[in-house]
C-alpha cells in the first residue's frame, strides 16, 4: 500500500518517520544515565581465611561516584568497605574477611548513585591457629578455629591421638569460631600436625616437640639425689648428663651419667639418676643429650649452707631451735657454741638421727643455751670428718644475743610482753615461746618457755576461778587451766593449794557459792573437842551419883 502511494506523499512519509525515530532516540537520551552498562565486580583471590585481605574490583560504576562494598549472609548484607570510582567508572578496594562459618557466600557492589549492584563468589575456608609453634610435652596450647559450621562440636588431634579436652568440649560459636586449650602428648621429637574437625569442615597447623628435662629437686648441696625426668628425645637413644657452671666461661664441667644407663623408650621419654658433685655454692647447668644430637637444659641452684636460730635472743638455760639449709646430706652436723658443743651427749653417743640433715640438706636440732652471762656469741655448725669428736668443714655460723633474766609485764590474747635487760622490750605470742606454768607462790608465778624461766603477777595470767564442787575450784589462766583447793578466806582473800604452788587472790575474783565453801576452823575443832570432853564429864558425874543413891 505504502508502494502506492504518490512519489512525494511518499517521501513526505519517510521525512515523519526519521523526524519520530530522532524524536525517540533523543527522549532516550534524556532518560538513559551516561552510565548506560550495569556495575561488574570481581574478587581476587575468590577463596580465604577468615581474617584474610581480598582485593574487590570492577568496572562501570558512575565516574567519580560511590561504590558500596557488602557480604551477603542468609538474608542480611554486612557492610564491609566504601570507595569512589575514577573518571572510567573503574574502582578497587581491599576488604578483611570476616569471622563468619565456612562456605560460599556472595560479595555485593551496588553504585550508589544508579543503584545497580553486582555480585561475585567467595569461598571461606576453615582454619585453625596456636599461640606457640613448639614445645614439649604437657606443655598446654591454645588453640583458636574459624570458619567452621555454626554452633557445632569440635574435635581435635595431635599426630592422629585425640587431644580434645572432655570439659568443656570445645564447641562453635553462631559465627563458626572456637577457642580451647590442648595438652601435648610425649612422644619424640619433630613436627607434628594439629588437627580440628566439627564433622562437615576440617583444618590442620603444624606443630613442633622439642626435649624437655625437669629436675626434682631443682636445687640442694653436695651429694645431693637429682632425679632427672627427659621427654621428646629420639626413641630408644641413649642419653648422658653433664652438670656444669651456668656461666658461659665456666670451666667446670662434670660427667654426672650412671651407669649402666636404660635409653628412652618409644616415645623418647627418660627417667635418670646423679648426685650433685662437689662444686661452690652458685647456679649451674643440667643439660641432657642424646645420642642422635638432641639435647635439653635446666638449671640447679648449689645454695650457700644457711643456719638459723629460734630465737636468735634468749637467756641463759632457755631453749634454742637451730636450723640449717644447704648443709650435705644425709650426714651428721655438730654444732658449738664458742668452744663449747651443743650436741647431747646421748644423741652424740649413739649418734642420732637427729644430728643428720636430710636427703635436702635441712638440718634442724634443739639445745639449751649454756651461758648466762650476758652478750653476743656465735654458733657454729661444723661437719663431722670422721670418727670420734673430730669436726670437719665448717657449715654454717649464726649469733645468738644472751640476756639477763627476762620479766613478762603483760599477757593480752595470748601476746606476751617481755622485758629483757640491756636488750629491750619484746612481744612474742605464748604459744610460739613454748610458755608453761611451774611454779606459783603468793601473787608471783614463774613460767617456763624458750627464752628461759619468766616471773609475772598472778593477776597478769588469772581469768577466771569457779567452783567446781565443795572447796576445789577451776583455775583458767592464759597459759592453761589448773585444778586448787580453797583452804582459807580470811576477809576478801581466798587461798588456793595447787599442784604447782598455792594462790592467794581477792575472793571478788572466786565465782560465789557460800553453800558450797566449808573451810575447816581450828578454833571450831577446839570447841568440838571441849564439848566432847564436857559431855563424857558429865556422864561419869551422872554414873556415880546413881551408885550413892541405889539401895542396899
């Protein structure tokens, strides 16, 4: 029909339609943005850690407009970074990966000014960490899992032997994260692998055991018995211990191995014994080595023999404690005050146990002080060379302060205070001074204890007297309680017979019971006996007058 048209009808045809088209192309290109193709996105590397730096780039963002970085989760997207696009609508932007369970999630661009957005893939991969790449065994290791299943039981291994701890089982957070801790088994040395599984996602970290050895005990003198506990060693490998100075020019080295000697067992573990050598008091080292080159340290304190004295102020007869560290052990001690030995004759005799130091070099041993003129002296504690009194090395040396006589002017909760002459005023709880009473007279007791005989008033000790039954009455003092009699009570003073001496205190002071107080009275006795005598008087004078007036 359009063919039947006339010529010129025609081409004033063909005219409207060009006129329309450019019509149409124009309203479009006042529609249409100048950024006619949507956003691209790509992500470099599409997989990673959780924690991992992963490079977003793309094309086709509005030139010098915003592009918004996003992680699609379920039905969330998680914004992650911002970056404006150059002239070409090109863009680039590093973005952390987040702790989030293990799999493939979707990263979103959207173009902030068209609101086109774009979508790429990304894999989180599951992985795991420790807080140290070696050590020894049952040494603790944390461990740290991300990119696991969500809320899921985790499992772990050591050289394929489960090594989860059984409380709390380690268990995923809603994020797919983990935190616990694992003991390393003793097994040889080397590289092993640690592995966590929650039965859908697996990761593994490497880990490497050195040897080990500890020393029990860590320190003590001379002759000493070290026991030497060796883990993560080569397996079935002999080893040789050396103790020698911990400083690096030392020159004193010793070969402290026993022999026969037993090699490690399978899992290169060792068990051996040696005995401290004669060397000065200082720090040394105890180091291990096996055959194959492994070797381990540790460090072992030779002390410097110390001696004690408790108290280190007495008088004289008090008794004194002395104690000794670092001295050789199991071997006997003699001790000397001055010229003069404090040993017991009888533990010297049969020599005693008691003048041994132990298998650790602690020596403890108790003497009288045998001087009591007052001053500083020094006690020495020697070792015994051979038989007889003959004394050997000296050990050890402590002073000891004599005083005169000590007064106790107060007891309060069991704290005592003490003068000693020349030496001052001191405070010591009666428990500790061994405090005991052995003697009352009058108002006055003497008490025995560590730093000799004290005198105190008897009103500084009494609490309390009550009455048990008849005249016996309950001392309670601050150093016991003591069982009396009441044998007078002359006005407001009572008397009291002990075991240990007789009381006379303020009659206030006795818990009153009348009814039960009967003191004996002479001056009744002596009225008794009269009457008696009156009594049978008067029955003989009845007697003889019935006699006079009885019929013959």
């Amino acid at each position: 029909m359009f063919n039947q048209l006339h010529p010129w009808k025609k081409a004033s045809s063909l005219i409207c339609v060009s006129i329309f088209a450019w019509v149409l192309l124009a309203a479009a290109w006042l529609i249409v943005p100048v950024n006619a193709n949507p956003i691209v996105v790509a992500v470099s590397p599409d997989n990673g850690l959780v924690g991992a730096v992963v490079l977003v780039s793309g094309a086709d963002a509005t030139p010098h407009g915003e592009v918004r970085v996003y992680l699609s989760v379920l039905f969330f997207s998680l914004f992650m970074e911002t970056t404006t696009a150059d002239q070409a609508g090109e863009y680039a932007v590093n973005v952390t990966v987040p702790a989030l369970p293990s799999g493939s999630h979707a990263i979103l661009v959207r173009d902030i000014t068209t609101g086109d957005d774009a979508f790429a893939s990304f894999t989180i991969r599951s992985n795991i960490a420790v807080d140290a790449i070696k050590g020894s065994c049952n040494d603790e290791v944390a461990v740290q899992g991300q990119g696991f299943s969500s809320e899921a039981p985790v499992t772990l291994t050591f050289n394929g032997v489960d090594v989860t701890p059984t409380w709390p089982q380690p268990r995923t957070d809603g994020f797919g994260s983990f935190t616990t801790t694992i003991r390393i088994p003793c097994i040889p040395e080397g590289t092993y692998e640690i592995d966590a599984s929650d039965g859908v996602y697996y990761a593994a970290t490497k880990y490497t055991v050195i040897p080990k050895v500890m020393l029990s005990p860590t320190s003590g003198p001379l002759a000493t018995t070290v026991l030497v506990n060796g883990t993560g060693f080569a397996p079935s490998a002999s080893v040789s211990i050396e103790f020698s100075e911990h400083h690096p020019h030392g020159h004193g080295k010793f070969n402290v191995t026993m022999y026969p000697t037993f090699p490690t067992d399978l899992n290169g573990s060792f068990m051996q014994l040696f005995f401290v050598p004669d060397v000065p008091d200082g720090e040394y080292i105890v180091n291990a080595t096996d055959e194959t080159g492994n070797s381990a340290a540790a460090n072992f304190l030779v002390p410097a023999p110390l001696l004690v004295l408790d108290p280190a102020t007495a008088i004289g007869n008090s008794l004194v404690t002395a104690r000794g560290m670092g001295f050789p052990p199991k071997q006997p001690v003699i001790l000397y005050l001055e010229s003069q030995m404090l040993v017991n004759i009888v533990d010297l005799m049969i020599v005693s146990e008691a003048l041994y130091a132990n298998e650790d070099g602690v020596y403890e041993y108790s003497f009288i002080v045998p001087v009591g003129e007052p001053g500083i002296y020094n006690v020495v504690a020697y070792s015994l060379a051979g038989p007889g009194l003959t004394t050997g090395e000296e050990l050890a040396s402590a002073p000891i302060t004599i005083g005169e006589n000590a007064l106790l002017v107060e007891i309060k909760d069991k704290i005592a205070t003490i003068i000693i002459p020349n030496l001052g005023i001191i405070k010591e709880n009666l428990t500790s001074i061994d405090a005991k009473l052995v003697a009352i007279e009058g108002s006055t007791v003497t008490i025995d204890s560590k730093l000799g005989l004290l005198q105190a008033n008897v009103a500084d000790i009494l609490l309390n007297v009550s009455i048990i039954h008849g005249n016996v009455v309950s001392i309670e003092t601050s150093l016991g309680t003591l069982e009396g009699q009441v044998t007078s009570i002359k006005g407001d003073t009572a008397t009291i017979d002990t075991t240990i001496g007789t009381i006379v205190t303020q009659i206030s002071e006795v818990e009153r019971n009348q009814e039960a107080l009967t003191i004996p009275s002479y001056a009744g006795l002596v009225f008794a006996l009269i009457a008696g005598v009156g009594a049978i008087y008067l029955i003989i004078i009845h007697v003889q007058a019935m006699r006079r007036t009885r019929p013959k």
